[in-house]
C-alpha cells in the first residue's frame, strides 16, 4: 500500500493505531448485541416459564380487580394447565407449562385443593405456585396486595421464601 504525506511520498505497511481501534469498537458492538442470544434457551422452557409467570400476574391482577369492582370476594382457582376466575374466565398457560400444586399461607394440606380467595379490597393471602415445564420448576410467589409475581427456582415451600425476604425485597 502507498500513501503520500504532506512532506512527499512514502510507503507504508500495516494501519494507524486509528484504524485498529475503529476495528476493535465495531467487533465489541457486534459481540455486545450477539451475547444475550448465545445464552438463550433453545428449548424454550425458560420463555414459556417467563409467559406462564406473564399469565398467573394477569389472572392475579384480574382476581384482584373483579374483587375491587363488583365489592365481593373473587375467586382464583387453580388447576393443572390453567387458572379459572370465579368460574368464568380461563387464563391458560403456555404449552409444556403445568401447575405442579400450590401453598396458600393460613391453611392445612388438606385445603390446598380450595381457590385463592381475594376480598372486596382485593387484598389475598401470601401464595406459592408451583410450576413444571419439562425439567424446569419454578415457584411463583403470590402477595397479599398489589405488585408483581416473584419467580424463583425450584420449588420452594411459602415458609421458606417468606422467611428468605422474597417478601419485602423483590
């Protein structure tokens, strides 16, 4: 390659320094947009858990606003591929996802076939939901008032994850 300076011509072998760092920049922005793909799921067990975790925070918020609106208690009921809101409305989850049981804080074993109840202020008791999906388990803590499901990994029983801050922190 030839270059001519200012002061004459000359020859010249290799790149500026300039040009190496435009190089190293480009490839870093390149890297940066590739590596949140790389890490992904390609079995898709962790979206459909991240779409089931969407699906209970939208039955929880309608239970939640049904109880609110119409000033009685709703009902949450839980059952292998879906939850069904006082008898009506099914919010379904994704294929692959089922509900391996749950635990509503207050009650026995022998209740946990029950729904979660939500009171006209459309507060509930704490709950815990667990998830399947393949070898996936997910926990999905449920809260008293108003806020976002929380999702751990595993199934962990309700004492624990209330014992562990899940409750105040997240």
């Amino acid at each position: 390659m030839t270059a001519t300076s200012i002061a004459g011509n000359w020859n010249r072998r290799g790149f500026t320094l300039f040009e190496l760092l435009v190089v190293i920049a480009v490839a870093g922005i390149m890297l940066a947009v590739a590596i949140p793909y790389l890490g992904q799921d390609r079995g898709g067990s962790q979206q459909a858990m991240d779409e089931a975790r969407k699906t209970v925070s939208l039955a929880v918020g309608s239970a939640r606003s049904r109880a609110m609106l119409s000033r009685t208690t709703a009902e949450l009921a839980m059952n292998e591929h879906s939850l069904v809101l006082s008898g009506k409305k099914s919010f379904d989850l994704p294929d692959g996802v089922g509900v391996n049981g749950y635990e509503v804080q207050g009650r026995d074993s022998e209740a946990a076939g029950q729904p979660l109840l939500f009171s006209p202020r459309g507060r509930t008791d704490w709950a815990v939901l667990w998830l399947e999906s393949g070898d996936l388990r997910k926990s999905l803590l449920i809260r008293p008032f108003g806020g976002k499901v929380v999702m751990v990994d595993d199934f962990i029983p309700l004492s624990e994850l209330l014992d562990e801050g899940f409750a105040r922190v997240q």
